[in-house]
C-alpha cells in the first residue's frame, strides 16, 4: 500500500506541476486577451463617434454624384441640341448660298444679255394689231381672201384684240360694214 500512496503522491505531484505550468502560460495570453479586449472597445467608441458622420458624408456624396450625373446628362442633351442648330444653320447658310450663286449667275446673264442688246440695231414697234394680221397673213388664210395690199378683205376679216377691247368684253365681236 505504500506504493499506492508513493502512485498517488506521485500523480498529485505531476498534476500539481502541470496546474503550475499552464497557469504560468495563461497569464500571459489571459492579459493579451485583456489587451485586445480594451482595443475592441476603443474602436467600439470609434466607430459610435465617427460612423454617423462618415456614413452621413458617403450618403450626400451619392447624392452629389446623381446630380453631377443629371447635370452631365442635361448638357450632353443641351450639346446635341446645340450640334443640331449649328447644322441647320450650316444648311441654311448652304441654302443662301446656294440661291446667291444662282442670282449671281441670273444677273451676270442678265447683264450680258443686256450688254449684247445694246449693240443691236432697234426694230420699230408694231402694234399687237400689226402683229396679229401679220400672223394671220403667215398661214391662217389663204391669198385670195387678201386684197391687193395684203389686207384681209372686209367679208372675211376677223377682229384684232384691239377691236375687242374697244368694243368692251360683252360687246358684238362681227365687224361693221362701213
């Protein structure tokens, strides 16, 4: 029975000594649990003090940036509007220039036509009277009903504009027998 006691002392012994040397080696991870524990709180408080801030600084930068967004996107839109104009007024400018080249060109004819009309002879001026019994004598009737000057004869002749507007628009359009 000694030796069960020596046994038991024994293992009281080992087990005295190991109780000894791990609480020798948890104190100090007890105490760096400690430390941690007390850097886990100041950030607590860190972050109480200073998230409200920062998540109400990170909210309005959203919001600054939709804005910036809406007004990039207002002048993209004010800018093609502008492109736009500028080629409508291109076109137009085209257009103008277009027709001054086309006037340009009708007088230069104009002035070339004139400048070709001064250096003929002048023709007399017949009357529209004239002209319509010289178209009548160019085929309209034939020779025989011409008289010797080259007249129409009364029984045959037919009645000028001028005749007519003497005679007035409902007036008798059959020649008189003088």
């Amino acid at each position: 029975m000694s030796e069960a006691i020596f046994l038991l002392g024994l293992s009281f012994l080992l087990v005295v000594v190991c109780l000894t040397i791990l609480l020798l080696t948890a104190i100090p991870t007890f105490q760096e649990l400690a430390k941690a524990a007390n850097s886990i709180i100041r950030l607590a408080d860190t972050l109480t003090r200073e998230l409200p801030a920062t998540l109400e600084a990170i909210r309005m930068t959203g919001l600054e940036l939709s804005e910036l967004s809406d007004e990039l996107n207002q002048g993209a839109k004010n800018a093609g509007e502008a492109v736009k104009q500028v080629n409508e007024g291109i076109k137009g400018v085209r257009q103008g220039a277009s027709n001054a080249t086309i006037a340009t060109k009708s007088a230069f004819a104009g002035i070339k036509a004139g400048l070709k009309s001064l250096g003929r002879p002048r023709r007399k001026k017949r009357s529209s009277s004239e002209l319509y019994q010289e178209n009548l004598r160019s085929g309209n009737l034939p020779a025989k009903d011409l008289d010797e000057e080259g007249d129409i004869s009364n029984q045959d002749r037919l009645v000028t504009p001028d005749e007519m507007r003497s005679e007035g628009f409902m007036g008798d359009l059959t020649p008189e027998e003088d």
